[in-house]
C-alpha cells in the first residue's frame, strides 16, 4: 500500500510578465523622488583669520577700487559708474596686464558698507568674474584657437597662471572697530 | 478574379522580452544619481541672479548654509545663532578639510550680515565659500 502522496509537479517557473511593470513602478519613484539641481555660484576663497594682519602697501595702478555703497552705487576708484559699466572699465585693465609677472597683476578689491544689499553686491561681483572671464575666452582664442573652457588642464593651467583672478574682500569698516 | 489582399508574413510584435532589462538599468542609474539625504530648509530665501557662475563639480564636498528673508540661519536641520556658526563650521571642517561651504544667502540681505558670518567662517579656516545664484539667462 502506498501512502505517499504523489504531487504532480509542474513546470517551476516564477511569472515574469509584471516583471516590466514592478520595474516601472519603482522607476517612477526614483525618478521623482531624484532632485538634478546642480549647484550654480561664484566661487570664492576666504583670506585667512590672523589677528592684527599686516598691511602691505599696494601700487596704485595696480589696484581696482570697487566700493558699492549702502545707496546700491558703485564706484570704481572714486568715480560713480553703473553695473554693466564694470566690465568695460575692468576689461582693459585685465588685458595691458596679461604678459606681466605675476607679482604685478590687477588686484581687485571689492568693499562694500554694512546696509548694501546683498544682492547689489553679487552683480557687481559677477561683472568682475565676468571680465575676467571674458579676457580668459579671448586670451585662450588668440594663443589656442578654442575658448578656455575646451582647453586641456595644461593649457587651462597656462591661461590661469597668466590672467590669475585676484578679488580681495575688503572688510566693512564697521568690522575692524 | 478574385483579388485577395496580401499580408506579410512576419508577425508584427515588438520583443519585450528584454524590457524587465532595460527599465531596470535605467532604474540602477537613478538609484545611483539620486541623493536622498535631502535637508528640510527651514528659511524662506530668494537667490539672487548671476552670469559667471561656476559648477561646483564634487557634490561631496558641498556643506550649505542658509540665511532667510528675516536673517535667521540655518545650518544642517537646525536654526542656529550667528555666534554658533563658527563651532558648528569647525566640527564641519575635521570631517571634510577641504569643504566647500554654500552660501545659500537670500537677495535682500545686508552685507553687513554677509560679511559676520565670512567672518565666522574664517575663523573656523573654512575658506573655500561659493555664493549660491541662479543662472541668469
């Protein structure tokens, strides 16, 4: 007498037709749920903190005064231009400097009062960046033939050692007490 | 005569066999993209605009900072005190030597604000800042 069940074995298979349909789903999900914001800005370095710094004396020509006063005006060593106007002023200045050695370039000191608005500040800082900027593309064209950005490291390297960005973040008077 | 419409032989299927495939590679991507730590912001803010904005390239490295509309700070999930900035930046510091901080800064802000916390920053030797902006078109 035999007692054991027999079991009718089927073909053992896991139903793959919703497979595309679960894969879906959770497709969906990461693709809401994924924030692509690539982070935008102007990019600057801080000097370091040293308590009583020493000033050095800079040559005149050497440097571009930016002042943005609690007005929203600018001032460009002394004189009242506008926004847009920066970069053309700054532009030249950048370029006659371009073969000198690298203790000689342009500084440009951007000083700003404690009520100036931030926002005031940032479009004057993005027309510095911007000629600077601009003067790198040229550079590069006339040296590579291709704008700075489709150079290799070595020849990035070349332009930025040559057009250095020197923006010095001069403090409000209020601060130094 | 009769005329009798002539059909292709060929089935006209399209194999999906491979779909599971394929939907799941694209779904490996986003996995890997994707950054779930996301940090409830807890300021209102308006960034301003600029044009010769930079992409900061390595995401890791990026520690942000947020000042609102009404001047309260934010750093991580919390609101913070000006004060506190330069601990908190610290302590950012030996973890990360390198990092970036993302001055996520509202566009009516004094500078005068602006240039308390750089100072705090500078004190916590986090130097590498980068001021947050949209792209203006």
């Amino acid at each position: 007498m035999a007692l054991i069940k027999k079991k009718k074995i089927l073909g053992a298979a896991i139903p793959t037709g919703s497979m595309a349909d679960i894969a879906f789903l959770l497709l969906l999900f990461f693709l809401v749920a994924t924030v692509i914001d690539v982070d935008t800005g102007i990019g600057l370095t801080l000097p370091e903190f040293i308590e009583d710094a020493e000033t050095v004396p800079v040559s005149k020509d050497r440097m571009a005064a930016l002042l943005i006063n609690e007005n929203g005006d600018v001032l460009l060593d002394g004189n009242v231009i506008s926004i847009p106007q920066i970069r053309t002023n700054l532009k030249p200045r950048i370029e006659s400097k371009i073969e000198l050695d690298s203790k000689k370039k342009l500084i440009v000191s951007v000083k700003t009062d404690r009520k100036t608005n931030y926002n005031r500040y940032i479009q004057a800082l993005d027309q510095v960046k911007l000629s600077y900027f601009e003067v790198r593309d040229e550079y590069s064209e006339s040296k590579f033939g291709r704008k700075f950005i489709n150079l290799s490291k070595e020849e990035q390297d070349d332009v930025k050692e040559k057009i250095p960005i020197i923006i010095s973040l001069a403090e409000p008077e209020a601060v130094k007490k | 005569m009769k005329f009798s419409k002539k059909r292709a032989s060929t089935k006209q299927e399209i194999p999906t066999s491979s779909m599971p495939d394929i939907v799941f590679m694209l779904l490996l991507f986003f996995m890997v993209t994707t950054t779930l730590r996301e940090v409830d912001v807890l300021v209102s803010f308006k960034l301003p605009e600029a044009k010769a904005v930079e992409k900061i390239e390595n995401k890791r490295l990026v520690s942000y900072l947020w000042v609102g509309k009404d001047s309260r700070v934010q750093i991580n999930d919390n609101l913070i005190k000006i004060e506190e900035v330069k601990n908190i930046m610290y302590g950012k510091r030996q973890e990360l030597p390198n990092v970036i901080v993302s001055l996520r800064i509202d566009r009516s802000i004094d500078m005068g604000f602006v240039t308390d916390i750089q100072q705090e920053l500078r004190k916590a030797y986090c130097l590498r800042i980068n001021y947050s902006t949209t792209v203006k078109i």
